[in-house]
C-alpha cells in the first residue's frame, strides 16, 4: 500500500516538473520572441531613420540649391552664338507670338539652370485676377493668410510653369519643318533635364512629350524606331509637362507653319482663354463647357478648297491636376453639360481645349506609347524577376506620373515589350493609346495651368508666346 503510495506520489512530482518545464520553455520562447520582434523593430527604426535621412538630405539639397547639374554635357553649343538678348523670332510659328526684350537672366542658347536664374527663389508671379464674383477675397485677412499657407504649393507651381515657358522657348528655336518627332522630343526632354535640373522624383518631366500629328489629337509619342518627319502642312500639338516637388504644370500650344490652318489655331487658342476667363472658385464645370463649345465652334476654316464648321471635341476635356497627379479628379468639359460640380478654392486646373475638322469625336487609334501606374500593391507581389525589375525601374522613376516606352528604353529596358505585357494584363500599369478624330481631319490644341488661390486666380503659365 505504502510503495502505491510512493508511485503515485513520484508520478504528480514527475507530472509537476514536466509542467514546469514546459512552462520555462514557453517562456523561454516567448522571451526570444520579444527580442527578435525589438530587434527587427530597431532594425527597422534604423532603416526608416537612414531613409529619411537620406530623403531629407536630398530635400535640403533642393531646398538650398544650386546642386551640381548632370545635364550640362548634353549640350555642344556654339559660344559665339549665346546672346544675352530676350527677343526670339516666332513668326514661322501661326498664332505663336514673338519673345520680346526685358528682364532677363537667361542667355540665348540657355546655359542657366532655374536656380542659377532665381537663386533667391523669386519665381515670377503669374498673371492674377479678382473672382467676378468674390472680389472681397483679395482684400480678406483671413484669405490672405490661408494664401500664405498655401505658398509651398505656388512656389512649386511658378517655378515649374517658368521651367515650362524657358524650354519651350528653346523648343521654338529649333522646331522646323524637315525635323524628325523623335529628334525634336529628345532635344526637348534633354533641355528640361538641363533647366530643372532633374532629380529623381522631387523635378523633372510629369508626362511624355506629346506631338500628336493633324488627326491625331493627344497621347502621340514617337516610340523607338518611329522615323516621323513635321512636315511644313502638318498640325502638330506640342504638350509637356513639368513639375516641381510633384506639382504638376500642365500647357501646350499647337504648331503650324501653313496660314490656311489660322482660324482652327484660332478657335482652340480663344476657346482655352474662354476657358480660364471663366474659371474661379465657385463658377460650374458645365457651365464653363458651354462657354469655350460657343466661342470654338463660332468659327470655320477653308483647307485646301474646302469649308469646314469647326467642332469642339466632346469626349476630351481639362481637368485639375494635383501632386504627382496629372489628372486629379475633376474634368472640365470644353462642350455644353449638365454638370453642377464647383470649382473650389485651393484646386489647380489645366485649362485645355481641342478645336477639330471632323466629328468633334475621338477614340482610340494607333501604337501605344504612353502609360502610368494604378497599381503600385499589386505590383509589390510581382514573382517573375524581369516583371519585377521593370516595376521597380517605374515605381522609383515615375510613381504615379505618365511615362512612354522610349524612357524604358533610355533606362536599360531595351527589350521591355514582354514585361510591360504582363503588368498591363495584371492591371498594374494602364495604357493611354493614342485618340483621333476621323482620318483626313486636323485638330488644334492650347492649354494652361491656373491655380485658384484663397484670394485671387493666378495663370502661371502665360507668357509672349501665348
């Protein structure tokens, strides 16, 4: 009886100890747990804290500039042909004004960067007007310091609208008839390195350089190999972007060297400055549509022996633009809508018409060149290396900004073709194909980038040439 005793008595010991060790080594495990979760934490505290380190070094060399600039050896230029004056002779150009002498920093081939030109960031201001409606703004306290809260935003904004008006003046210095499209927009693309000084994410182009030809109204790129020439009776809508700190600036304007194009430049060029004329804060989206449909389509132009009634393009529209967004959200119709929306105090618009010959209609039509990223998550869970690399390359150079297949071919993605395949299949990357109106017909385009302040509306865009 004693030695049962004595079994069961060993037993719960044996049964308590093997508790008790178990118990230490969950504890044990639990322990070396925690430390393995402090230590991936301060592995990644320290990751963050180099990371931010390394982006504010970057943000405060921006901030005081001038950085070294990369792009100088891109240019072999003449010494004896730099001159000091503003002036430039546009007159090859319909409806494109003269550059006229004045203030000026700049040389005539540029070699000045924007922070050689303004180092003391005195970007110069944009045409301002009072809101029709709201004139008591301009003098409101309260509106003029919410101006001043704003004032990053603007600075960016005049800084990459004066980027835009210094490289398209160059622009309009070589652009001929006889040049090819891929030469004139590689010329251009290396000239806005050079003025921006581009770095990274932080400035640069925000979407390719389109040069969409007669038919063709928008989203027209030369992809490599692409040998089109801009022939003298060509209509070709020269439209880039630039952006600082993500701001996006967003103008164009429509070459042609024939004068029977005229009263189609025309109808774009004044439907656009209807279009601004009438934007504010508060003013109706619909409204504005109606406005710039009256004016373009009051007027008509004869080509080659024919009469056409000029259209305003439907299905094509301005729109606000935002950081590292070229379309942020709201479309501006250029046609008559039933179409409510406001305009709000703080939003910045692109102002863009299209005037055309045909149906007033386009869609799309032709190899396409432009694309941008909508989905940056499922891109992160890309398998395949190649798939991945490309991603990466995108994410890290453009973000949620557009870019074309000629850029992944400077970036080392010669044979990107089947790659870039498969991130449209997955919905990673969307294309933006080229839009026409009916084949034969000529579309013309202007546009420019406002920006609806507390107080007032300021036009950062304009300058000699339109």
């Amino acid at each position: 009886m004693s030695e049962k005793k004595e079994e069961k008595k060993e037993e719960k010991q044996k049964k308590e100890d093997d508790k008790k060790n178990e118990s230490e080594e969950d504890s044990d495990e639990e322990e070396a747990k925690k430390d393995s979760q402090e230590d991936n934490k301060k592995k990644k505290k320290k990751k963050k804290k180099r990371h931010n380190k390394k982006k504010n070094k970057n943000k405060i060399k921006l901030e005081e500039g001038p950085r070294e600039n990369p792009y100088r050896s891109l240019f072999n230029f003449n010494p004896e042909e730099i001159t000091t004056s503003r002036a430039q002779d546009n007159s090859r150009f319909r409806l494109i004004g003269d550059w006229k002498e004045g203030d000026w920093s700049q040389t005539n081939f540029p070699t000045k960067d924007i922070d050689e030109l303004y180092p003391n960031r005195d970007w110069p201001i944009g045409i301002l007007t009072d809101y029709p409606n709201n004139i008591w703004r301009s003098t409101d306290k309260e509106k003029q310091e919410l101006d001043k809260i704003h004032s990053n935003e603007l600075l960016s904004l005049r800084k990459g609208a004066e980027c835009h008006k210094q490289i398209r003046k160059y622009a309009q210095r070589f652009i001929k008839p006889g040049i090819k499209l891929i030469d004139m927009c590689i010329e251009l693309e290396n000239m806005l390195k050079f003025i921006t000084n581009a770095h990274g994410l932080d400035c640069g182009q925000s979407f390719p350089t389109g040069c969409s030809l007669n038919d063709t109204a928008a989203h027209y790129t030369p992809n490599s190999g692409d040998d089109t020439v801009l022939n003298y009776d060509d209509v070709c809508k020269l439209d880039f972007g630039t952006h600082i700190n993500g701001y996006v600036i967003d103008c164009a304007f429509t070459i042609a060297f024939n004068p029977m194009y005229d009263n189609l430049l025309m109808a774009s060029k004044e439907g656009t400055n209807t279009g601004v004329k009438l934007a504010g804060i508060d003013a109706r989206l619909g409204e504005i549509g109606a406005g710039i449909q009256e004016v373009i389509e009051s007027y008509e132009v004869e080509i080659k022996g024919k009469n056409h009634k000029i259209k305003a393009v439907k299905n094509l529209c301005g729109h606000t633009v935002g950081q590292y967004l070229v379309h942020a959200g709201k479309s501006v119709p250029i046609v008559k809508k039933d179409d409510d929306t406001k305009m709000e105090e703080g939003e910045m618009y692109a102002i863009e018409t299209f005037a055309s010959t045909g149906k007033g209609a386009v869609f799309k039509n032709g190899e396409c060149s432009h694309y941008m990223m909508q989905g940056i998550e499922e891109g992160e869970k890309i398998k395949n290396e190649k798939d991945k690399a490309l991603f990466n390359f995108i994410k890290d150079n453009y973000s949620t900004l557009a870019w074309c297949r000629r850029w992944l071919d400077e970036g080392g993605f010669k044979n990107h073709s089947l790659a870039l395949k498969h991130l449209v299949d997955h919905g990673i990357v969307k294309p933006y194909p080229p839009l026409g109106d009916i084949e034969g017909c000529f579309v013309s385009q202007f546009e420019h980038t406002l920006y609806l302040r507390p107080t007032m509306k300021e036009v950062v865009t304009v300058a000699d040439d339109y």
